[in-house]
C-alpha cells in the first residue's frame, strides 16, 4: 500500500493538499496492495460478497482516508471526490500490467 504511495508521489508529484490527488492515490494503493482481494475479505473480514466487491471495498477505503484529510469537511465530501476520480484513478495499474487480486 504504502509503495504504491511513494511510486505515485515520485512519478506524478502527488499534491498532498489536494484531494482529488489524495483520493486517487488511496484508490490506487487500496486496488493495487491487495488489501480489497477478495481472500483477504473473506477470510479475514467475513465480508462474502463477490459482486463488484473489489471496487466497492476500494471505494470505501478511499473515502475513508479522505474523509480524515484537514482539507475534508464530512463523509459527503469524501465520497463525492473519490467518485469523481474513481474511474481513471482505478484503471491505472501503473507500474503492473494488471490488478493482483
């Protein structure tokens, strides 16, 4: 999680006070780390459902560091910013070819 933070803060110069940048490397790192596999929440999490699972729990991991961001004022926010650059910032798998899942 946390490579994929510093690959993006030194390959895009990541505007940490910004956060549409800050959303879109979270979406990045949350999609990219592993952490949103569908193993890792089942088995660990008890969370079974397999329908845009990944992307749903990217989303909400997002959201949730933005939501704690200085800059953020409330959930609403958060959510509205991750969505605006959800789509282009999860289908980038810079520096892998695809999503290890």
């Amino acid at each position: 999680h946390e490579l994929v933070h510093a690959y993006d803060h030194l390959r895009f110069n990541v505007d940490w006070q910004d956060l549409k940048h800050h959303a879109c490397t979270e979406i990045r790192a949350s999609s990219l780390s592993g952490e949103c596999r569908w193993t890792r929440e089942a088995f660990t999490r008890g969370v079974w459902d397999f329908t845009q699972h990944h992307q749903d729990c990217v989303r909400q991991r997002a959201a949730l560091s933005v939501k704690n961001h200085p800059k953020c004022k409330d959930d609403t926010q958060a959510a509205q910013v991750v969505n605006q650059v959800f789509d282009s910032c999860f289908a980038d798998t810079r520096p892998f070819r695809e999503i290890y899942r």
